[in-house]
C-alpha cells in the first residue's frame, strides 16, 4: 500500500501502530499460483518473532508450490503492507485483526521461486535493470448478488444499469461502505459507479508501483467480499455469471518511469507515444495469446470473451475504440501518458497477470518491436476479410487454446519461471479436462428430449 500512514514501515513501527490499534491478532497473507489468498493467523505476541524469524508453514499443502519431502516454507512479512481490517474488529474498536502481505522463503532464506509476488518483483528487477520504473492502475469490476439461506444466488442486489443511481442502483449505499472500508486500509479511491448490466458495479483505486497494485488487488477483493457479506450478500468476481449480460473485466492501465520521467510520453508524436510506449505495446501484442492464459485464467473467463458484449478480443491497438485490446487514452499531461490492456479480468492471480504484461513490454523494448498502425474502426464490425487485410488475429476463444499458447510462448514462460509455469499449466488443464467432462443444462435442454 502507498499512503501516509502505512508507506516506509519497519518491524517497529508496526509493532507500536499495532499497540495503538488494540491489534490482537494478526493475518500473515500470501496467494498460491492461482492467486487464492492464504493465511495464517497469529496471535499478537508473535508478531515480532514472525518478523525476526518468519513463521514456518507446509509448502506441500499449497497449490503449486512444492513437493512433501521439500514442503518446510518460510513466510517473511512485509512490513509496508500492515493494515487494521476494519470488518474484523469489534463495534468499539478494540481486539482488532492487522494483516501483513508476506514474502514466502525457503529455508535457507533465499525467495521461494514459485511465490506468485517474488515473480513480479523479479520482473520488476529486470525493468529497473533496463532503468525503467513499472506503474500499473486497475480497474476491476464485480457482481453483487442476493443471498438465500445464507447461499449465494444469482438475483442481482439491484437493477441499476451504466452510471444509474438511486433508486435504481440500490448498491450506492454498499459501494459507499466499501470505499470507506477501503480507505480505512488505506486506498485512494478515484472513481465509482454501476456498470453496464444489473448488479455490476467498479471501483478504482489510484495507479502506483506494481508491487503494490498487485498487493492492492489481492486486497481488493477481499475487502469488498467482506463488506457484501457483512450485508448479507454476496460479491463475486467471477467474469461471466450469467448468461446473455457484460461480464466483469479489469482493464490495466500501464506506464514506465525513467528518471523520474514518464518513458511513454512523447510530445512530438501523433498519439503523444515515444519508441519505448511502441515497442512496449508492441510486445503486448506479441505475446498477447499468452499472456491471456494467466490474465483471464478460469474456463468462465471465455464466457466474457467473446463478440457483443464490449470484452476485447481482437489483437490491435487503437487510440480511440474500445474494441482493441489496447487503448491508447488521451493524456491531460506527461506523467498520465499510459495504454491501457482491456482483456483482463479479475479472476487472475494479480503478481502473475502484471508480471506477463511486463515481461511481454520489455521483451517489446529489447528487440524493439514495431507496433502496427492502430485501428480507428470497430473491430466488432469489420468483415472476417477485412481484419485479415489488417493482420488482426484473435486471443484464444478458450482455456485450452490459452495454455497451448503459454506453452508454445518461451518469453512469458521465462517470465514466470519453470516451476510456476509447470504448476500452473497443470492445474489449468485439469481444469480444462474436468469442464469438458460435464453436461451442462444447455446439453440437457437442447438435446434431451429431441434425441
């Protein structure tokens, strides 16, 4: 997290903050390759033990880590992410719960290669390497639903629709307590409103550093799950939960800093966009098949991938339309420079996802790739010929085609290393096999009774 209160903390302050709050347990949080947050929770008496000598946990439980005979792992906490969870403390504020993101070790101290956070700071270290900063905003969406007997449904909490407010989008009030909650943590909240179809809503949160946008995300959803639950509902970010309506997405905004300078932005260009924002966005493109294996992880998530419903899926750029899946926006100056990568969605595990679309930016850089023209049609209306004529190739239309193009992609495999491409790739097509085995109603309906 990047604020006043919680940036540039040390094992101390935590520790007196902590003493000031009433903390008395602590949250020690890390994510397995599928981005599913993990934790462990300590009393907090064992705080500053956590921080002089970890806590040690079993890797072998965790989904792609490592094997039983090498299971003894080692959670390092970080001591900039602490924050109190609103939700976890009592009505007068005492016996409250802290969370720390943490780094996970091995045991001899060294960074446990599969942990989805050291990939991105590893990622991270070859941007600064090439003298680049890496900055990332995102701009998640979600669905809240009502519950049943303490179930979830699929009855929408309202029947708002794109920026409507009271009475139709009765989630004004939710979305309130949820910023509010987020910044308790600690989040600069920018902008929020009701999306396109009924119960959907969007909440962004500033950019900044990549480490901490990932962190940001992770915490993202845990927070607004929380508050829906304290209201007796049920948020979800799954991409497509209902049939015939927008899915949820997560568009990335994505910038480099050089000294101090936005590395994207050049005055003299036509779209404001120097040689290092073209071979970058190059390097998107490039690599754009696979890195959907990662941003857009689930089965569910090619159900919000398809034409009709605004999800980008044709590879091109454009500094107008939102049918690309890059956006170029306007810059109202330097520093806002940016483009802007429409196809994720928040499913994804957020270390992976910002770790592949960088590693894919600066592979652009290093060979300096040539980005093509944009497109200023929209995509959707052009003729399969037409887009032939401009080179405009499609990401995978699922997941199975997605991890055929991460295996056959040696950068974006580079980027996560073997371990976690191996684990992942893995889990993804037992995934994939255990969908293509199930009858689903539309089978049952269709096809019952006429054969």
């Amino acid at each position: 997290m990047v604020n006043d209160n919680m940036s540039d903390l040390d094992k101390e302050s935590v520790l007196d903050r902590a003493r000031e709050a009433d903390v008395k347990f602590v949250r020690l949080q890390f994510t397995d390759i599928l981005g599913i947050v993990k934790n462990v929770a300590i009393p907090i008496t064992q705080l500053e033990k956590a921080f002089d000598e970890g806590i040690w946990f079993d890797g072998s439980s965790i989904e792609g880590f490592v094997r039983i005979q090498e299971s003894d792992m080692r959670l390092e906490p970080d001591p900039d992410t602490y924050a109190v969870l609103p939700w976890r403390g009592t009505e007068d504020g005492s016996n409250n719960t802290a969370r720390l993101i943490c780094d996970v070790k091995t045991t001899n101290g060294d960074a446990f290669e599969a942990d989805p956070r050291n990939v991105l700071k590893t990622t991270i270290q070859k941007a600064q390497d090439m003298g680049f900063d890496f900055f990332a905003g995102p701009e998640p969406e979600f669905f809240v639903f009502e519950k049943e007997d303490g179930q979830a449904t699929l009855k929408a909490h309202d029947a708002g629709g794109y920026f409507d407010q009271a009475p139709k989008d009765l989630a004004s009030n939710l979305r309130r307590d949820i910023i509010l909650t987020l910044e308790e943590i600690g989040f600069e909240i920018e902008a929020s409103h009701h999306e396109v179809a009924e119960g959907q809503h969007e909440i962004d949160f500033k950019y900044a550093d990549g480490i901490t946008t990932a962190d940001n995300i992770a915490t993202f959803r845990s927070a607004v799950r929380a508050v829906a639950e304290l209201n007796d509902l049920h948020a979800t970010f799954m991409p497509k939960p209902i049939t015939g309506i927008n899915g949820s997405g997560m568009h990335v905004h994505l910038s480099l800093f050089q000294d101090g300078e936005n590395a994207f932005h050049d005055p003299g260009d036509e779209y404001n966009l120097s040689k290092t924002g073209y071979h970058f966005l190059a390097g998107v493109l490039e690599h754009a098949p696979a890195i959907t294996a990662i941003t857009n992880p689930i089965v569910n998530s090619y159900k919000r991938l398809v034409p009709g419903y605004e999800a980008p899926i044709y590879i091109a750029w454009s500094n107008l339309n939102r049918s690309a899946l890059i956006r170029k926006p306007a810059a109202r100056a330097p520093e806002s420079t940016r483009i802007e990568l429409r196809s994720p969605d928040p499913s994804c595990n957020p270390y992976l996802a910002l770790a592949a679309i960088l590693g894919a930016g600066l592979d652009g850089i290093e060979r300096e790739l040539e980005a093509p023209d944009p497109v200023s049609e929209n995509i959707y209306q052009l003729t399969k010929e037409k887009r032939k004529e401009y080179g405009i190739e499609t990401l995978p239309g699922n997941l199975k085609q997605a991890i055929d193009a991460l295996k056959q992609d040696k950068v974006i495999q580079d980027v996560l290393g073997e371990l976690v491409t191996s684990k992942f790739i893995e889990a993804k097509t037992r995934e994939w096999d255990e969908y293509k085995g199930q009858v689903s109603d539309w089978e049952i309906d269709r096809y019952l009774e006429k054969f």
